[in-house]
C-alpha cells in the first residue's frame, strides 16, 4: 500500500503548467494577431486620410507579420513541438515580437 501526499492538488498541477508552458507560444502568436489587427485599424485610418508612401509601408509592414503570425499559428498547431526546451525558445523568440508590437501600437496610438 502507498502512501500519496497531494497538497492542495500540486501533483496534478505540475502537467497543466507543462502543457500551458507548451503551448504559450502559440498563445502568445495569438495575441500578436490581435496587436497587429490594432495596428492595421490604426494604420488605414491614417492611409486613407494621408494617402503617403510611409503609411502604404506602414500598412504593407502590418499584413507582412500578420500573414507571418497567422501561418505561425497554423504551423504551431500542427507541429507541437516536443520537448519543454523547443516550447521555451519558441516562447522567447514570439514573446520578444509581442513586446516590440505592444511597443510600437503604444507608440502608434498617441
């Protein structure tokens, strides 16, 4: 007969955790998909009043990492990597991307 010690659940907390750890990329993909669709709104609405080179860049800039983060999405679904150690530098390079988006939206909006 064992003995099990489960203290306040922490035993079945520890895959959960793994699995968010896992697929935090791919949320974090996500949210880069609703930054960048504030900054298109932002970016339109600004082409269509200046009609300018930059704000076509600007524009042009914006669909190029949203195309790029949505088939990152799609490829991440299909394609889960397998250790813990592929899920964390997957995070640092998309999470790295989130902050410079949240960055330039701030900058962007005032």
């Amino acid at each position: 007969m064992s003995v099990e010690i489960n203290l306040f659940g922490l035993p079945n907390i520890l895959p959960t955790l793994l699995l968010l750890v896992k697929y935090s990329a791919l949320i974090t993909s996500v949210a880069n998909i609703f930054l960048l669709g504030g900054m298109l709104y932002v970016y339109l609405g600004r082409y269509l009043k200046v009609k300018s080179k930059f704000t076509t860049t600007l524009v042009s800039f914006t669909i190029l990492f949203l195309i790029q983060n949505v088939l990152f999405s799609i490829y991440f679904i299909f394609n889960v990597p397998e250790t813990l150690l592929n899920s964390i530098i997957l995070l640092i390079f998309v999470g790295l991307e989130f902050s410079a988006l949240a960055l330039l939206l701030m900058i962007t909006r005032e």
